[in-house]
C-alpha cells in the first residue's frame, strides 16, 4: 500500500497498512537479496503458504511482484525460481531510476504547492528522528513516502507513474542498503540536499541532487553485498 503524498495542512503524516503479499515479499526480497534464498531455489506456492501460514492467494501474489523486480524467474506450469538481475541489468534499473528522479525532482521544486512542500519537510523531520532508532526497515516505509511525495508534486502524472513502476523493481535493492553502518544517517544528509533546493525553487541543483542520491544508493547497495 502506498502512501498518500500530500496532506492537507496541519494533518499529521499517515501510513497505510500493508497488504499480507507486500509484507510477504518485502520478507522474501530480503532472504533473496542477502543470500538465504539463492538463485535457482524453488519458490512452491503451497511450501511458502505453510511457511507463512496464509493462503496461497498472498503468496502467488507476492512472487508476482518479485518477478518484477527480477528477483523471481516465473515458470509456465512450474515452481517458480530465485534469479537475480546480473549486474548489467541492475546497473541500468538504478541508471534509469536516478534518471526519472532526477525529472521528478527538478519539476517538484518549480511546481509543488506550498502544501506540498510542508508534507515534505514534515516527512524529512521525521526520517531525522528515525534516524536515532536504527530500524531500517522503519526507515525505509517513511523514506519510500518521500520519494513518493517528490513525484507527486512533479505535477506530471505519467512521469510519477512510471517513475513509481521503475521504483517497484529497484526498491529491494535500495531497502537492503539501508542496513550499512551510519546508512540512515548518511541518506538523511543527501536528502536534506535535494530538501533545500527543492525549497528554494532550483530546479536544477533539486535534479542533480536526487541524481546524486541514488548513484549513491546503487554505490551503497554494493558495498552491502560484498559484506555478505
């Protein structure tokens, strides 16, 4: 589920439940990504089910998403398996999502609303104070509401869209390197960047900023697999 990007002013920020096969692929992205599961491992919809102890509807649903993020390879009338997108294909997904940030973030501080940039600065004071929890995962849903906010206050629908599809395949590369030492505290820094400029209407130092960010991102999810 996913988080409205903009609040009318003086609401608190609020997040919405996630669904059972978001939870359920959040956890398997993660066994997948640090190496538990391992590419060719079978995915069986019933083992899984038993595993978790849901239906199987949540967890087909689930592998579903995965395979959109190249995590699962889907088979016709078979399980299906873990794959993992060479680096090539990895580095062009993050190539392509700093890219698209990049548009989102430039249009943002030259289009948002004034609602819409006290949301964000709402949302980055909150990601500083989560900051002394150390939850990644925590980190992560809130860091998630941010992006999400800079693409809606883009003001351009189609770009928010397939920014937020590109997202959908990066995201449990981008969630795993949250667990570097100092992670939380470093991406807070890079967002307080793209924050200010955002803030001060520069449309191109937003841009380069949140390009920056997610170079970065990519860089840190690097250093988080050669640790395993």
């Amino acid at each position: 589920m996913t988080l409205a990007a903009s609040l009318p002013e003086g609401r608190p920020v609020v997040w919405e439940r996630k669904t059972r096969a978001e939870e359920l692929r959040l956890q398997l992205a993660d066994e997948i990504v640090r190496g538990a599961l391992f590419p060719g491992a079978p995915l069986d919809e019933i083992t899984l089910a038993d595993r978790f102890r849901v239906s199987r509807t949540p967890v087909r649903e689930a592998i579903r998403l995965l395979a959109a993020s190249g995590l699962v390879e889907v088979r016709a009338h078979r399980a299906a398996v873990v794959a993992r997108p060479s680096a090539e294909q990895l580095a062009g997904m993050f190539e392509a999502m700093a890219e698209l940030e990049a548009l989102c973030s430039g249009f943002a501080a030259v289009r948002m609303t004034s609602v819409e940039r006290r949301a964000l600065e709402d949302i980055h004071d909150e990601l500083r104070v989560m900051i002394q929890s150390g939850d990644p995962q925590r980190y992560h849903e809130v860091n998630e509401a941010f992006h999400s906010t800079i693409y809606t206050g883009a003001h351009n629908t189609y770009l928010a869209e397939i920014t937020l599809s590109t997202r959908a395949r990066v995201q449990p590369f981008r969630r795993a390197q949250f667990r570097n030492l100092g992670r939380l505290a470093k991406s807070h820094i890079e967002h307080d960047r793209v924050v200010q400029a955002i803030l001060r209407g520069e449309q191109s130092i937003a841009a380069s900023a949140i390009y920056t960010h997610i170079v970065t991102v990519r860089d840190e999810y690097e250093t988080y697999t050669e640790s395993l």
